[in-house]
C-alpha cells in the first residue's frame, strides 16, 4: 500500500509543478485522493475564452492513467524523469489502453 501511496506523491507532486506564472490565465491544481485523481485547469483572464483541462491524470493501483494532456512538455515524459516506468502509464488521451484489475478506462 505504502509503494501506491508514494505513487500518487509523485504523481500529484508533478503535475502541480505544471502550475506556472501565466500572463493571460491562472493555472490551478486541484487534487482528490480518494479516487487518485490530480489536474491542473486553466482559466482565462479574458473571461470571453473557456476554461479548460490542461492536465487530467488518474493513480490506479499501482498504474497511472493520463487522460488529459495539452502541454508542449508531456506529463509522462516528467513521470518518467521520476522513475516510473513507461509499463506503469497508459496516455488514454492518445487512445492507448491497458488490461489491468484496476482499469475501467
């Protein structure tokens, strides 16, 4: 238990560091533990735009889902800076899936 804890750390500690200094919009992090899922939204500073999901990962077990990712610097690839193997995270965004307990997705 303790290894998929650690797991959503890092997770949730990486995507926040996407929350950066925006001169047209604010980035806000937002995490809910009990369903291992970790985002960072965009909001507009011109109210006449949309928000939008920048960032939408989900901790599984001990997999990482990836279902939403805009940024010119791919959430897995930082993952993969931290030492998580490539095996553990699936891009549901890119279409790929995964056969796992723990997958619904």
């Amino acid at each position: 238990m303790d290894r998929v804890l650690d797991l959503a750390a890092t997770v949730g500690q990486t995507v926040e560091s996407y929350v950066t200094s925006s001169f047209n919009a604010s980035l806000l992090y937002s995490e809910h533990l009990p369903t291992g899922v970790f985002s960072v939204i965009t909001v507009p500073d011109d109210w006449e735009e949309h928000p939008h999901v920048m960032l939408l990962a989900q901790v599984r077990g001990d997999h990482i889902f990836i279902l939403e990712d805009t940024t010119d610097r791919p959430l897995y690839k930082a993952l993969l800076d931290e030492h998580i193997p490539r095996e553990q995270i699936t891009l549901v965004y890119q279409g790929e899936t995964v056969n796992t307990p723990e997958s619904t997705l």
